[in-house]
C-alpha cells in the first residue's frame, strides 16, 4: 500500500528539500505522515509513541535526503528509518523491549471480542523484528526482501527471521482472526485508529535546525574552497 492522497509532484519537492526548501520538507511531512504514524501504531499500539516514532522517521529521513537518490522509490527508503527512530523512542522512554512481553500478558487477562482487539493481541505477542516484518509487508506494502532486510536489523544476534508466511499463520492462530478475513486487512482496519494530527510543528524545529547546519556546511565549504583558489 503506497501512501494515498493528492497529486503530489514527490521528485520535485525531494530535490527542493535537498536544496533546503522548509516548504518542500514540510509538504512531503504532510504527504506521508498519516501513513508513517500507521506503521508506527502496528507496531507499538500506543498513539503517543506512535506519534513520536514518526516525527523521530521524518527528521531523521530530512537529516538524510541530501544522499537519496532521485531515481529510487522514496516510501521504502523513508521506512528504513523506523527502526531506528523506534529503538530511539524506546530508549527515551526508558521502557525497554519487555514492554512487548508485558502487553501480551495484560491481554490474555481480558477477553478479547473483536478482530482489531485480538490482532492487537496477536501482534504484541511476536518478536519486535516479526512485528516490523508483517507490518511492512502487509501494511505498508514493502517487498518480502526489504522488509527482511530491515527486520534483520531490530533482530540483532540473530541470524535471520521467519518467512512473512509463517508469521501470518502465527498471528492468524493468536490473534484467531476469521478464514474470511486476512491479516493485511485486518491491519489496515486496525491502523484506522492512527491519529492524524499534522505533525510539522512538533518537528519543524529539529528540520530547521538540520538545515541551518546544512547551510552553515555549504558556506564554510564554500569558505575554503575560496581561501585555497586565492593561496595557489
């Protein structure tokens, strides 16, 4: 599922915010935000932090544009950097990666009577890098490599993760989901509780601050590359 909204001219405004346009940075915000705050909801099933998790993508992606290459697909070069701006979140608040366990068994004390409460049971109940891997390929509609590529990195130690497949029959049998619903379904439904509140002004000033870095770079370059020329 790429990212749904207007007619947006993306090559236009990356290479705009490449050349420090705040408008242009701020548009393509605009442009992923609800889908970026999605993902990070799937994979947390707290607002708060979900919100954080995608400003942490947006600013880090911004910091990095300049080396994004026109001519590749932005969305899956854009979620590279959740599970960065995750383990970033998590290690703010300090919570760890128990949380995970904690949740799943705060769960199985109530019951759970609808499809998105026990897909949120299903999910709480997989390893970080299998939570990352579904949503990834079922939510945000990556391939199977990429996702596993990146799910790899959450994974650590570990020398690989499951097949998409597997973890689908998993959750299929935790979250005892219905033959006629599948799981991509299931989670785009979930994700619906996503909040959709514009996110510029919370990370606006860590952007401009990027680009005032980039700007102060630009001219101390342009700086010594003068002082050489007049020295030869």
């Amino acid at each position: 599922m790429k990212p749904a909204g207007g007619r947006v001219d993306l090559t236009a405004l990356i290479a705009a915010a490449q050349r420090g346009s705040a408008q242009a940075a701020r548009q393509i915000v605009e442009h992923f935000q609800h889908d970026l705050v999605g993902v990070a909801y799937l994979l947390t099933g707290e607002h708060e932090s979900a919100r954080e998790i995608a400003g942490q993508v947006c600013v880090l992606a911004l910091g990095r544009l300049g080396s994004f290459d026109l001519e590749a697909d932005f969305y899956p070069w854009l979620l590279r950097h959740m599970p960065i701006a995750q383990a970033n979140v998590t290690l703010e608040h300090g919570d760890g990666l128990d949380r995970v366990a904690l949740m799943g068994a705060a769960a199985e004390r109530f019951q759970v009577d609808d499809d998105r409460t026990r897909l949120r049971h299903g999910l709480d109940r997989l390893s970080p890098a299998e939570r990352l891997q579904l949503v990834l390929v079922d939510y945000a509609g990556l391939s199977e490599p990429e996702a596993a590529a990146m799910a790899a990195s959450v994974a650590g130690r570990e020398l690989s993760t499951a097949p998409v497949g597997e973890i689908r029959r998993r959750v299929r049998e935790l979250a005892a989901i219905g033959a006629g619903e599948t799981v991509a379904n299931t989670l785009r439904r979930l994700a619906i509780e996503s909040p959709r509140a514009p996110l510029w002004e919370e990370i606006a000033p860590d952007v401009e601050r990027q680009s005032a870095r980039k700007r102060l770079r630009s001219r101390l370059t342009s700086f010594g590359a003068l002082a050489a020329a007049l020295l030869v």
